[in-house]
C-alpha cells in the first residue's frame, strides 16, 4: 500500500509508525509544509520520503489529513481534487461537521472518510509521535453511509490492524458529544492555567504548593493553541453551550459555598462522583 | 514513641504506615469513630491498636488530627485539654487559618503545630492508605513561630524521616495560595463531571467518547464530599474570589470563540502554556 500522510505531527507521525509496523510492506510518503519538522519525521523515521502535496496525493492508495481542522477544511477539496480514481481520502479532525459539509459537495465524496481518533496527548509535534498512541483508542466514523464501501471498509481494516474499536455516528452527533467529553476539559483547563498563572506571580509557590490534582487538572493546558483555536471555531455553538452548563454548575458551587451549605454542597458532589462509575 | 492517629483514612493511615517503617519501635495507636474503617485500619495494620479518643491521647507523645478540618476544628479544643505536658499535637488539615485561630486561643497553643502534607488521592478511607504517600510530598508549616522549639522539632525531624521537604508559612497566606492551586481544581473537577453527567445520559457515550484529557480533568470529581465540603466552607473567601477569576477567564474563552477570534484565543492558550515551565 502507498500511504501518503499530510501534517507529519503527533496523530500522523504516530499513525506513520503504526503503519508500518502493522504492515511492512507499506510506503509511507510525508507532505509538511514545515522544513523542520519534515526533516525531523524522517530522522525519527515516522515516514520514509517527504515529497509535495500533489506529488505525493497522486501517487497515493490512502491519504490521510491530519494537520489542524482549519487546514483540513482548507485542503479538503484540493485534495479530493487530486485523488486518484480508486483511492481513499480520510481526515483526523477533532470536528466533523463543517469537514463533512465541505466533503458533501465534492463529486468524490464517496472515496472519502470522515475519522476521528480518540487519542493524543498535550504535546505536539513529530518528536511527540509513538508507535502505540492509537492502539486500543477509538476511532469514530462519521456519515458513513456516504462513503464508498471500498473506502471504508480499507479504513475499517486497518483500524482493525492497529487494535483501535470503531463507533460509528452522524457528525452533528459527533461534534455535540465531543463540545462536553473533550473540548470542554481543554478549555476547563487553558482557564485554569491562566488563573493560577495570574495569582501566582512566584512558580515556586505553584511547583511547592500543588498536589499532584493541580498537574492534573492543568495538564490540558500544554496542549497547543494552533490545534484548538480552530476546533473551537468550528464547534463554536456546542463548545459555547457546554460552557454556558459549566459556568452555571461553577455558579452554583459558588453560592453554596458563600452561602456555607455544605448539605447541598456535598450532595452536588456526591452526584459529580457518580463519575466514577464511567471512569472506574 | 507512642504515636496517637486520629482519623484512619488515607492520610491517617499513610502516616501510620510510613512513621512504622521509618521508627520501627513507634507505638501507633488509632483513634477511628467509623467501626468499620477501625477494623480494616487493624487488619491492614495501619495501626497497631484502636482506642478511645481520651485513653490513646493521655498515653500519646505525639498526636496527629487527621480528619476532614470541620472535625479538626472541634476537635483541637478537647484534644489540647487532654494533652499531657511534653507532648505534641499537629494537624494535617487542607486549611490552616481557622484552626491556628482556635489553636492561639488554647493555653497549650506551643504545644500544637499546624501543617499540612500536599499529598493525597482522589480516593479516601482505610484502604486507599499507602506507605509511601507522603514521601517526596512538601509538608507546609503554618505559623511556626507560635509552636514551641521542642514540638516543631519533633515534627521537622519526623518529615526529614519521612523524606518530605518543610516549607513555612502564615496560616493566612497558606489558605489564599491552596485556594488557587488545589481547592479551585477540585471546584473545577466536580462541576466538569456534573456538566458532563447532566449532558450525557448514556455512559457508553463518555466511555468511549472521551480521551485521556477529559479523565486527567475530571479525576478529582471522584474526591470525598465529606472531606471537601468543609475545605470549602473553611476557606470560603479565598475560593470565592479563585472562582470569579476563573469564571471571568471562562467567559473570555466564550466570547472570542463567539467572535471567532483565533487570534486572541490562541494568544491566551499561548500564554496558559507557560504552565510548561514549573509543571515541566
């Protein structure tokens, strides 16, 4: 198989090694519009040759977007453009929507597959990239009764291949789900760092007085601001409704608290540890 | 040394552990209201033996509160009453001003040091104890100009034997800074997983749905409502002005992803990255 990855950082650097690990066989072809980080997927062997865009679309069985929504939803129909009869498109976004609206007016929509892998880290970049990030991770599929059956069952198999479950849902869905089990944790966080980060003008007063909940709550907050501005972007009015909860249940803690009723708040935290149910 | 623990949950029954492998001839006896939680303290050996409160603090040279700080609060008074002279009282409660003010009232007042371990789970009780909870953890002295030589030094040579680095402060500073960078990610944690648990109904959803980022944010919500609601109440004005900066740094995140402006949402996703630099 000839795999042509475009954005050769933590998701496509990984799913480059996974690939080859999972099938030998297979020719794994970078397009990285940064030099730096091009020369770095081929030192890290994330990939065995980097080439342009088109030379490398064309030449490709499955092309594999996994650069920042934004970007996705820019080289979505240049891509679909180029690709060759036969061969599958597939993208990585954290959002489905608007990506999905876009694939609907292109006369290939059918070779094309609209993914999202639950997996990543807070870091970034092809020095980020490990063979195992996707295994055992879910991999969603969006709206896939517009993909052509070739094309998705070539996903489907190679998700198989790298061990990661499929679900399937509509990308309306998808981006609803994601606003509250993801998009909102980053932004929970970014807000956190920031609060701390403007009280606490001594780091050591940070590094000293936080447990370790502190890192946890905070680790999203690493997390890089050119991946997440343009999937808050594209998520705007569900990430703006989860936000408007959070606020709310935020609100909430705040009066009970001022208000020294420790009955109602317990029992709010009594039902928040119902988490534990889901998260083991 | 005879060692009285009252409180045999996490952080009790961790020092009780820890004290036992550090000064293999201590005599830890406990001092456990929850029948149930006296038992398993015992069959896990956290303790040596259970007593009542009054017979295992006349016999104790060192007494340890370690229960959530309502109880701390109206315990200190009786307990420092029963204090023999030469011994010494310390406390390991999450907030420090309302205490040390009740403490500065007591006659024994030198005889008492306050303190608090940053160490802890989100899981509570008996069987979530482990020896090395509190080792490497800083263990931050409050007031320590109103605790007499002899006592502070017991409790400062303890910590070197626990390997747990001192850090001093006033009761005061100590509750505004905790307020910011522990009680806030607690409040953070608990309203992410009632905002998510109001969201989605179906559990699987969330399973499969969130990455390890949504798990990371919302750990804390599985923490002990009885042990937190106290917390909250006790340092009411410091949590109550973390909450409003961070509610205002959430309302700025709305509005520019409302206004789709990248610019100014990836400027201050930027400047949350510092976090990097004292988180590592």
């Amino acid at each position: 198989m000839k795999l042509c990855i475009i954005g050769l950082g933590l998701l496509g650097g990984s799913f480059g090694l996974a690939v080859k690990a999972a099938r030998s066989n297979t020719q794994v072809t970078g397009v990285e519009n940064d030099l730096q980080h091009a020369q770095k997927a081929l030192s890290l062997k994330l990939v065995d040759a980097v080439m342009p865009l088109e030379e490398a679309v064309t030449n490709a069985d499955l092309v594999v977007l996994a650069v920042p929504v934004n970007a996705i939803a820019a080289l979505l129909q240049p891509v679909l453009d180029l690709l060759p009869s036969g061969a599958t498109l597939v993208d990585f976004g954290s959002t489905k929507e608007q990506i999905c609206q876009i694939a609907d007016k292109h006369p290939k929509r059918g070779q094309f597959v609209a993914a999202h892998p639950i997996a990543g880290t807070e870091y970034s970049g092809p020095e980020a990239a490990f063979e195992s990030l996707l295994a055992q991770k879910t991999m969603i599929i969006c709206d896939k009764e517009k993909s052509a059956p070739a094309s998705l069952a070539l996903v489907e198999q190679l998700c198989s291949e790298l061990h990661m479950p499929l679900r399937y849902m509509a990308a309306a869905d998808h981006d609803l789900h994601l606003a509250y089990v993801s998009h909102l944790s980053h932004i929970s966080s970014f807000a956190l760092g920031l609060t701390v980060l403007d009280k606490e003008q001594d780091a050591k007063n940070i590094f000293d007085m936080a447990g370790s909940g502190f890192s946890s709550t905070v680790r999203l907050a690493k997390s890089s601001p050119q991946m997440w501005a343009p999937i808050f972007t594209q998520n705007r009015q569900n990430v703006s409704e989860a936000l408007d909860s959070y606020i709310t249940q935020l609100q909430q803690f705040k009066a009970l608290i001022a208000a020294q009723d420790e009955e109602k708040s317990r029992a709010l935290m009594a039902k928040a540890n119902d988490i534990r149910r889901i998260l083991g």
